[in-house]
C-alpha cells in the first residue's frame, strides 16, 4: 500500500510540473500570436496540450526504436529543433551581419560583424515562411533557390520599439533585387537617346567588350542597369547571352545597410555634397569620405603605422594582394601609380596635405558620376551624386501631381513597390488604365546613403526603399576583422563591443 501511495503521490507532483510548463509555454505563446495577430496559430494549442498533458501523440517515439535508428533520430530531432529555433530567433528578434563592402567606411567597416535588431522598427511577418534557416535566398554548395515561392503572404509588419529615425543606419532588403539576370554579358553599350511622346528611349545599341574582373557581383546580376542600357526585350530574347530573367520576393533580396538620410514626406536635395532636407542642411556624418586624387612623391613610402592612422585600407589604394604582402613583410608599400584616386576622411586628406614629404598634390573631386549612372535612369536630369535632386520622398497616404516631368522618379515606387500598371502615352500618364493627373502612395518611403559617399550604390543610384524592405536596426558590433591582415594583428579589438548609435 506504501509502494502505491508513494507512486500516485509521485504522479500527482510530476502532473503539476507538467501543468506548470504548459501554463507558462501557453501563456507565452499567447503573447506571440497577440503580438504578431495572427490568430490562426490558436490550431497550434491542442498539440501544445498534448506534449505536456494528454501524450496522445508518441512525441519521441524513436527512444524506444533499435539502436542505429535512435542514434540518427537523436541527432535528426536536435538538428531540426536547432533549425526552427534559429529560423524563429532569425524572422522575429535579432540575425547576424557582416559588412560585405566599404560602403559605410569608415563608420562600420568591412569585416564588421554586427548584431541587427528586428524589434527596434517591428519585425515582417514572413512573406515566403518556408525558407531555409541561415540562408537569404540561396542554399550554398547547390546554388538553387533556398526558399518555396509557395505559400506567399503579402507584407505586414507588427509593432516594434519605433520607427526609423533620421540618420539612423539601417538594414534593408535592396530595392533592384527584385528581377536578376542568371548570365549576364560582360559588354557596356553605346545607345542613341531619343524620346517618343514624351518617353526616354535607348536606341541602336553599339556593344563594347569590358574586363569581368572590374564588374562587382551587384552589377554583373543587376538586371536593371541592363535593360536601361540596352533594352528590356533585348535581354528577355536572348537567353543565351544574359541567361534567364528570375525574380525574389522581399524578403529573399539581398541585405544592404546604409544611413538613412531622408524620411517620408522630406523635400532631399544634395549640394556641393551636403544632403539638404526641406531646405536644411543635415549634418554629416563624422567619418563621412569624399574621393580625392592624390600625386604621391616618387619612391613615397606609406607605412603600415601610417595607413593604420588614417584608417586608409588596402582596397581604398587599390593595392593588389602581392602589394599587400610587401606592406605586411617589409612595413611598408611603394604604390605602382604614383596618381592614385582614394576616398578618404577629412581628417585623412588635412594629415596628408601635411605630409609634404610624401604627397606633392592633393585634390577633392567634385561633381562625382554622370546622370547616366544615377536614378531615376530613364531621365535626362544632369544630376550628380555631389549635386542631386530635388526630389520628394513619398509618404503613405500623402498625394503628389504626376507629370512626364517627375513620372521617371516615382514610377518604380507606383509600378513595381505598389503594383499599379503604369504607361505614358502622348506625353499624358495612366495608371491601370486610367488617366491619373495625382497618386496616393500606400506605403512610406526612405532615402538612404553610405558615409563613403563616392564609393557607395544606394538610393542615388537605384532610389527609394520601401518600408516593406525595412529589415531591422544594428545595435553594436560583435565581431571585426581587418581583411587586409590575418591572424591576431587582423582583430580590431577597440570595435568589439562597440554600440552603433554611438556612430554618427
């Protein structure tokens, strides 16, 4: 009778324990769905009641299998829970980052790992939910797309700690990523510009070779700077030549950081460099680089100290990987150029001019790329990066006139962010058929660029980022390696930890 006594009282402490758990799980889960409403996670709870209480479902039953096939399903169950517990950590609370470019120089750095926050703007309810864990859009070694295009959920986003803040740098899905070229020609091409009822349209293309090795990944899959160059219904009929046209959803574009330097409703215009927002100037950023042309001495030696101190990288001289061995052996470097075109800080440019022993000229250049180059592509505007706009950026539910005049600007946001049908047609615009004299946009919009102004793809370049494209907030840096040195000496150790708010 003890025996029995002992072995129901027993139960009766394991199935308060049970309980407990499932009280807590339940609670916490109801928290979630309250918080990312979506209530159709409620089917979830009967299975939740199962694990803890009824154990109708036998869970675990390989415990119970033959040895070999316990060893794999133990690894298999630990593998699996890993992959959904990252893939919820991933979508919902925080992902990791490594700044892949120089882009942002010399405020985050290449080789900076940084730890990106989706609470700080509210994470995306997942557009394409089956995805694999660790992966944007492309399983590694296969090369085949990592996500199913099915189901597909249209944007929503839930509440987060705020909104994106003026100057804030800020990770987002790149606008132009949305089509792709598979194969893409290594040709740059002569056109003839004429306009038709009030169009811009490339005319008898002349091919001229260009060198792959100058192309960086971004340009050679960019499939708009293709069809602006050359044609759309060039590059769709020959396959051979460009491979096949393929799209992504959101949130499987690739991941950019940069500075916002714009927010929805502001009037952004650029001059002599520094971004004006309604006619006020914004302060830029502390490390903010500009390119300079730089006449070195003959036989000038640039010593790794001195490279060190103004934070000048192998990349930004353009130093080959032979170069950079001579500098890590010897301590120093003789460039093979004596002209060399750098970014650099205005710190770095005032200690050079001082260096009269090692620079006989140093110039900042102005009026940097051709309008050409920059956005809206299929406008003659005679902008530059360093004298840009004006242009608006657009806020949900704000209104703006459309004319043939400013169509250029707002088209990709009206035709491809907010999937409207729009045409000019002698020298007037429709809109899914209509004539539209105005448009209200649906969502808001951000203008965003990197501290190395003359060195950096952003909206200059490809224009707005929608707020659907918003991915999350860096808060400090976790990790960072200098790519130009190896082993200890390549830790930049007075960066880890270092808070990224604190990066103006």
């Amino acid at each position: 009778m003890a025996k029995k006594y002992k072995k129901s009282e027993k139960k009766k402490v394991n199935m308060k324990v049970q309980w407990t758990k499932f009280i807590i799980v339940l609670a916490l889960y109801l928290i979630f769905l309250y918080w990312v409403k979506s209530w159709l996670g409620l089917l979830v709870v009967p299975f939740i009641y199962d694990a803890y209480i009824s154990k109708k479902i036998n869970w675990q039953w390989w415990k119970d299998a033959e040895k070999p096939v316990r060893a794999v399903m133990s690894w298999v169950d630990a593998i699996v829970f890993a992959l959904v517990a990252v893939y919820f950590i991933n979508q919902f609370f925080f992902q990791n980052y490594v700044i892949p470019s120089s882009s942002l120089e010399k405020s985050l750095l290449t080789g900076d790992y940084l730890f990106v926050s989706k609470l700080s703007y509210g994470p995306r309810i997942p557009q394409t939910p089956l995805t694999m864990p660790l992966t944007q859009h492309t399983m590694p070694l296969f090369g085949t797309k990592s996500y199913f295009d099915w189901p597909h959920w249209d944007y929503r986003r839930v509440k987060g700690l705020g909104n994106v803040q003026l100057n804030d740098i800020v990770v987002f899905n790149y606008p132009a990523g949305d089509t792709i070229v598979s194969e893409p020609q290594y040709q740059t091409y002569y056109y003839d510009l004429v306009y038709e009822n009030g169009e811009a349209i490339y005319k008898n293309n002349y091919p001229h070779p260009v060198d792959p090795k100058n192309l960086n990944a971004q340009q050679q899959h960019d499939y708009y700077d293709f069809i602006y160059a050359i044609g759309r219904n060039y590059v769709a009929n020959n396959p051979n030549t460009f491979g096949h046209i393929s799209s992504r959803p959101t949130d499987r574009r690739e991941n950019y950081v940069k500075r916002c330097v714009g927010l929805p409703g502001q009037t952004l215009q650029i001059k002599n460099k520094i971004v004006y927002l309604d006619g006020v100037a914004n302060k830029e950023p502390e490390n903010v680089q500009y390119r300079y042309n730089v006449v070195f001495k003959e036989n000038a030696q640039l010593t790794d100290e001195l490279l060190k101190e103004l934070a000048i990288t192998g990349e930004d001289l353009g130093l080959t990987s032979m170069a950079l061995g001579d500098l890590h052996k010897h301590g120093y470097v003789v460039l093979y150029s004596r002209e060399v075109c750098t970014p650099l800080t205005y710190h770095a440019a005032e200690v050079l001019k001082q260096r009269t022993d090692l620079v006989e000229s140093i110039q900042i250049i102005n009026d940097f790329g051709s309008d050409d180059q920059l956005y809206p592509k299929n406008k003659v505007t005679g902008w530059t990066c360093d004298n840009y706009g004006p242009v608006w950026i657009p806020q949900k539910g704000k209104s703006i006139d459309l004319t043939v005049d400013n169509v250029a600007v707002y088209e990709r946001p009206i035709k491809v962010y907010e999937g409207n049908d729009l045409k000019v047609k002698n020298g007037q615009v429709y809109i899914n058929g209509q004539l539209a004299k105005s448009y209200t946009f649906k969502m808001d919009y951000y203008w965003m660029q990197g501290d190395n102004r003359h060195n950096s793809a952003d909206s200059r370049y490809w224009g707005f980022v929608p707020e659907d494209h918003i991915v999350g907030k860096p808060i400090f840096i976790w990790w960072s390696s200098d790519p130009d040195r190896h082993g200890i000496s390549g830790i930049r150790w007075s960066r880890l930890g270092k808070v990224v708010d604190n990066i103006k």
